[in-house]
C-alpha cells in the first residue's frame, strides 16, 4: 500500500517466505474461520482457517497474511 490523502505510509511488514499479505474484504466470521473476498460479492467468499492467518491492525485491518499455496487454491492470486 501507499501513503494515502494524509501521506500516511503505513508501516512495513514483515512477510515470510511462502506467504502473501492481500487487501480482503471480511464478510462473516466464527470463532475458527474468517469468510473472505476480494470484492463485496458475498456469493464469491471463501472460508479461511484463522489458526493458519493473520489479520492485519489498525489501518490493516483489512490486510491478511496466509500462505500462498491456500490463496492460490482459492483463485486470490
């Protein structure tokens, strides 16, 4: 991401090998699982494990990190 209206730049996080950090939008979620899309079409949202994610903070609140391989599966990339 960039810096926004405000040259707000957000601070860069670490992301491991094997891993991809992608802007998600939340549709629901359980106390096991976070259901994600790339847009607002609920139709096209998938399920994803939260014990193998991360949820980005504050202004990242919308930025997971999960493997590749599983956003792969998924059609994310």
């Amino acid at each position: 991401m960039s810096g926004d209206l405000f040259d707000y730049e957000p601070p860069k996080r670490a992301v491991a090998a094997g891993e991809v950090a992608l802007v998600m939008v939340l549709h629901h979620q359980t106390d096991a699982a976070w259901l994600l899309g790339r847009d607002n079409d609920r139709q096209a949202a998938q399920w994803i494990p939260k014990s193998q994610c991360k949820r980005g903070v504050g202004r990242d609140e919308n930025v997971w990190t999960m493997p590749r391989g599983m956003a792969d599966e998924r059609g994310w990339l």
